[in-house]
C-alpha cells in the first residue's frame, strides 16, 4: 500500500464500516479455535494495528510489518510486540513459535504467496492454526488493487491449493462480503469500464456519512451468522482457517512439492 495512505487509514480503521466489520466476522471465526490463555500469536502484515485490540485478548501477540510508517502507528497502541519483517524470509522473534497466526488481506501482496505459506507453517507449531482472509475474483480486479500494490486477487480453490502444497489442512474456506457484493463489484467495474485509459488510479480509502456507515457496518457484520457455519460461493473476499500438519505426518507429494 502507498505510505501516504497509513495516516488516513489509522485514523479511520477503528470505526469504518468494512474494517469493524471484517473484524466482526474474524473474532467469530477466531471463536472457533480453541486457544490456551497463553497462545503466542503471529499477525504479519499489520499495517497500523487495527487487529490488535482483537487479538491481543485471545493471547501474547507479536506482529511484523515491513513499512516503518506503518509500525509507528501500530506500536502507539501498545498491545503488541512489533519488528521490522517481511515474508518468507525475515519473520523475527526469534525461534519463537506460534500457535495463531492472523493475516487479513496480506497475501495479495506477496509475490511468492506459496513460499510466505511455507515459511509461516515453518514457525507454528504443530496443529497451530491460521486464518487468512484475501479479496477475491481476479476478473473484479479494479484501481483499488493497483493504489493498494496488490499483486493478485484468489479463486477459492487457488488459496486451498496453496495452503495444501504450504503443509497446512484446509478446516474453512468461504467468500464473504457476500451480501453487499453487487454493490462493489459495481462501484468496481463499472468507473473501470468508462475510463480505461485514465493514469492515476484512485484509493477508495475514505470515511462515508455516519449513517451509511453504520448501515454498511450492520450490514456486512451481519454475515458473521453465516460465516463459519456455512460455506457461500460467492463474494468480494475469501476467508480460510487451516491447521499446520506436522511435516512428518505429510504425504510426500505434499511435503515434497513446490508452489509456482
């Protein structure tokens, strides 16, 4: 993401409508898994911080991120143990080991998304867990992706495959974001359409009225209901929990094979 972004979105994280409710939903699926008091979790790419209040309750939590604007933000929460770090391979800490790991819209990042996987299975431990959630439908792909250094965005069964090659189980895999996906993909497509040729793309990194955000937060939040319990097949994003197979315990056409 551009730099000159970090300010606007730790000032607005906290209270807009797709971050709080994206929240919403993570905390149900985290929910889910069954953590000791201590857990020692991992959030890669946290960009300012706003998971942290999250996380930090379900246990020790550390985070990385590569941009030092970015990590002065997230530090002044003072939730979470920060270093400099990027991924596959300068996740500090150590040879601490994880039991959560938590990346929310980081591996569209990545160039090499399989080999991040890998790295990140290298330092959970044995039967830890990770939840990720990254946009979906290549085809919605939009000026949003460019001002955000996207690299990609995932078909379902793109991210189940690489997290089975990066040695991990596939426990939940789900679009979200379904219920207000006509309106995005709209408000995505169509400026695309009618200015193809335009230079300089435009984020969409802005607080809306209070009473729309109130509605949109209700709305998308809404989904934590469905989510996990039900798998839908359509949507603007894709969330997956998996588990980390012990590298023993692999197939060798598993443990052995590489990702593009």
């Amino acid at each position: 993401m551009d730099a000159s972004l970090y300010p606007r979105m730790a000032a607005l994280e906290d209270a807009h409508w797709w971050f709080a409710a994206r929240r919403a939903i993570v905390g149900r699926l985290l929910d889910r898994i069954e953590l000791a008091p201590d857990a020692v979790i991992l959030e890669p790419g946290c960009g300012t911080g706003g998971n942290f209040p999250l996380l930090a309750r379900r246990g020790r939590l550390f985070a990385i991120d590569r941009d030092p604007a970015a990590i002065q933000f997230a530090a002044a929460r003072g939730l979470a143990e920060i270093a400099e770090g990027a991924l596959p391979d300068q996740i500090p800490f150590g040879a601490t080991r994880f039991d959560l790991v938590v990346m929310t819209d980081v591996l569209e990042h990545l160039d090499d998304p399989g080999a991040a996987l890998r790295a990140l299975h290298a330092r959970l431990k044995p039967g830890g867990s990770i939840l990720i959630t990254v946009p979906a439908g290549p085809w919605m792909w939009s000026d949003h992706d460019v001002t955000h250094h996207h690299r990609r965005r995932f078909r379902a069964r793109e991210l189940d495959a690489l997290l089975r090659v990066a040695g991990f189980e596939t426990i939940y895999l789900s679009h979200y974001n379904f219920l207000l996906f006509p309106l995005i993909a709209g408000a995505r497509i169509l400026p695309r359409r009618r200015s193809r040729d335009r230079a300089a793309p435009r984020h969409d990194l802005a607080m809306p009225p209070a009473a729309l955000n109130r509605v949109l937060r209700a709305v998308f939040a809404s989904e934590r209901i469905v989510i996990g319990a039900a798998r839908v097949p359509f949507g603007v994003s894709l969330i997956a929990i998996a588990r980390a197979i012990p590298e023993r315990a692999q197939s060798p056409a598993i443990s052995a094979a590489g990702v593009a």
